[in-house]
C-alpha cells in the first residue's frame, strides 16, 4: 500500500496577513491616503475596517487552530507603533502583545514581519526610503518592536517583497507614491536591501536566537518562444524580478540591475532564513512597442489555466502550482533554510484552489526529499482580506469573508488545508490535482 507522503517532524503548517489587509482602521501609512484618491482602486474600495482584526482577531485565530495549523505571519503597522516621528505608543505594542500571546496560547507560532507595504505618513512626508536617514528610522522602529515583542516571537522577517513595492510604486505607478521613474525604482530596492541589512543586525543584536529572514516575491519567467529575443527578454525579466535580488543576498553586493557590485554593510550574512512567495509565471516575448516594459510582453499563453481577473481583465496568473518547485530551486542559490512565507490563488468559488493547493503542496514535498531545507509554508491568506489595488475583488482566503455580515465560511481548500496539516503528511492517494 503506497504511504502517506510525510512532510519533516517540526514543519511549519501557517497562514499569512499582513496588517493593513486584515486590521481595519488604519488612517496613519501611506496606503489609507492613496486609497482615498479617487480611481486608485478598484471598485473605489478601501481596506476600511478590512477584517476587524485590530479590535478582535480572536474568531480568526481561533479558525486558523481549528484548521490545525501550527503557526501564522503577520505583520506589524508601522504607524501605529510609531505615530509621529520619534513617538512610540505603548497602547499599540500592548495590543500586538495581545495578538501574539493569543497565537501562542492557540499553538500557533507568530511569525512577524516588519514592513509588508506599508509605513506611516510622517515616514512618507520625510521622503520615505529616499531619504538619507530612512534606514536609521526604520531601524529605530525595528529596534524598539523587536525588543518589545521578542519574548514572543522567534522568527521575523525584515520586509516583504522588496521588489514588488518598488516596481509597482515607483516604475509603474500603481501603488503609492504612483512614480513611473526606474531610477527610482532601483534606487528603492537598494534602499530596502540596506534596511533590511540594518535591521536584520540589530534584531541579532537584540537577541542572536532569534531567526531573521526577507520574504521575496518569486515570479517565474519563461520565454515565449526559442527565438533568442524571447529568450533574452525572458533572462532579463528573470535578473530584475527574481534573481538580481537572491544574488545580493548570497554577494552582500548590489547586482545589475540595482547597483554596479557596492557592497552593502552587512548584507551578506544577515539571513538565518530566505522567505519566498510564489504564486504563478509569465511567458515574455520581445515586444519592439513597449519600450515602457522593457520591450516585452508578459502573458499567459491561450489555453493555460488561469486564476481570476485584475481590474484591467488580466489574470491575476497562469495557475502553474508545479512552479513553486523551481522557485525553492532558485531561492536555494543563497545557501540557506527556505520558508515558503506566501502561496495561494485568488478564487471566490474555490473551484481550481483545492487541486492547487495540494499540486503545490505535492511539489514542495517532491522538494523536500530531493534534499531542499524547506522548513515551512504559509498559506496566503487565512481569511479573504483587502488585496491593495484590486481592492476587495479578489479572494485569497482558506475562509471566505461575507463582509455585509462578517460570517466566516471555511471553504473546501481551507478544509484539505486543515486534513495535510493536521496529519503532516499529503495522503499517497486521493485528490492529487494537476499534480
Ligand atoms: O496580498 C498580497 C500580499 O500582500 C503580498 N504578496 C502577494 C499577495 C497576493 O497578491
């Protein structure tokens, strides 16, 4: 009779949020103003009272142990715990106190991150991460959190998604600040690595047990064709979103397209962890007409199985969970333990996500016992919060959220979810999807 297929004794089975898409409430960062700027988000949507986690989060949590997980990333708001410049307020650590004593109580061990987005106004006013003290404030923010919460929390990660918020903030435009300026763009992801170096050496020095790792969005990058110019294009779009940034981790240097080789104070050796977030792959083809994207064109080929659509009619991506296989490969570049700190789809019906999720789940395993140090996977999201511009059109959850009622429903993904968690293992038989 085939076996259960097992994952290693200590995995981490988790779910992810980030603040501002589940608390509610938060008018201080940077992300609340740009909502309230007409045609920002679709729909006119705003995260508003978003899942209601700031005055309870307890219903969630309590699902998120019933679903037999054993850990959850969140995230920290910056601009509640520092509201103005050089003001820390003790009410908002007490609150996150609160929140990670009801996780641990729960059985379920926090991971936190530092930044997943969002900063506070005064941040953004100050220039933000062009500013020539932005990594000293961002630290000082880090150095007073850590302190405050580490009795709590053993595994922190310093920013999410690096280059995601600085390509959809700076080259195009559709994020806050809503800059089309590569330079800049490339001068925030700099900025971000020498953030993240800082605070990932005062959390050691806080406490050197503590695990301190980046979560980095990995979109994989296939060429449309075997002409060379797709070819090309395909390895250029590869460097800028995946690899330039792994391969400063590993350097400690700035690669192209973000730096000519500088060296960044402490860089290398900061991570006890690399965290990854997959989701899906483009095909690139050289496109002569769009010099604004670098001359290529990023599609999912007709026919491919596809999650929902984004406001212009775009799929949210190829549903491709055998994907994450080669993101762990990549990722495994840098020489260290991997979490997969984000994984998941956008679908309200929950018709593909079931096979989805145990096709990723499959592959992981597959990973696993080729020898990658894959420690464990947080599913991206617990319950279906606010997903930035595409407002709250499209449903990541495990739990979908009425939010005229606030009713929670655990739908048949958070279910299968719950059966491999619980057993540690993906059953040898039975509903393997695309796998
Ligand atoms: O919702 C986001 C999250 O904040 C960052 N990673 C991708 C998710 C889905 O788009």
């Amino acid at each position: 009779m085939p076996e259960p297929r097992r994952f290693p004794p200590g995995f981490l089975w988790g779910t992810a949020t980030a603040a501002h898409q589940v608390e509610g409430g938060n008018q201080q960062n940077q992300w609340a103003q740009w909502e309230r700027q007409p045609g920002r988000i679709r729909a006119g949507d705003t995260a508003g009272d978003a899942c209601g986690w700031w005055r309870s989060a307890s219903r969630d949590l309590a699902l998120a142990a019933e679903l037999g997980t054993n850990a959850h990333r969140l995230s920290v708001e910056w601009s509640r715990i520092e509201p103005a410049d050089g003001r820390f307020d003790a009410a908002a650590i007490g609150r996150y106190r609160e929140l990670l004593g009801e996780l641990r109580g729960l059985g379920l061990r926090p991971m936190v991150t530092l930044h997943h987005f969002t900063h506070p106004l005064w941040f953004e006013a100050r220039g933000a991460w062009a500013a020539a003290d932005a990594v000293e404030r961002f630290t000082r923010f880090v150095n007073y959190t850590v302190a405050a919460l580490c009795d709590l929390c053993d595994l922190w990660v310093t920013i999410n998604e690096p280059t995601i918020f600085a390509l959809q903030g700076y080259l195009l435009g559709v994020w806050p600040p809503g800059r089309r300026a590569p330079a800049e763009a490339v001068a925030t992801i700099a900025a971000l690595l020498r953030a993240h170096a800082a605070a990932a050496d005062a959390i050691h020095r806080i406490d050197g047990n503590l695990q301190v790792g980046l979560a980095h969005h990995i979109r994989l990058m296939d060429p449309a064709s075997r002409r060379p110019l797709d070819r090309l294009l395909a390895a250029l779009h590869d460097r800028v979103l995946n690899l330039a940034l792994l391969d400063a981790l590993r350097t400690g240097h700035l690669a192209l397209p973000y730096g000519v080789g500088q060296r960044i104070t402490g860089l290398r050796g900061s991570c006890d962890f690399v965290g990854v977030n997959y989701y899906t792959r483009d095909h690139v083809a050289f496109d002569s007409r769009a010099p604004r994207a670098f001359f290529a064109r990023r599609f999912v080929p007709p026919g491919a199985p596809v999650s929902a659509a984004t406001h212009d009619g775009t799929p949210y991506g190829e549903v491709y969970p055998q994907g994450v296989a080669r993101a762990i490969a990549m990722a495994a570049r840098v020489g260290l333990p991997l979490y997969l700190t984000e994984l998941g789809m956008p679908d309200a019906d929950d018709v593909q996500r079931p096979a989805m999720l145990l096709a990723t789940l499959g592959a992981v395993h597959r990973m696993i016992a080729a020898g990658h140090d894959v420690r464990g996977v947080f599913w991206w999201t617990l319950v279906d919060n606010f997903e930035w511009a595409e407002g709250w059109q499209l449903p990541f959850g495990l739990i979908a959220l009425d939010r005229a009622s606030g009713a929670r429903r655990v739908r048949r993904s958070g279910a299968l979810y719950a059966a491999v968690a619980r057993a540690n293992a993906l059953p040898a038989t039975g509903e393997r999807g695309a796998e």
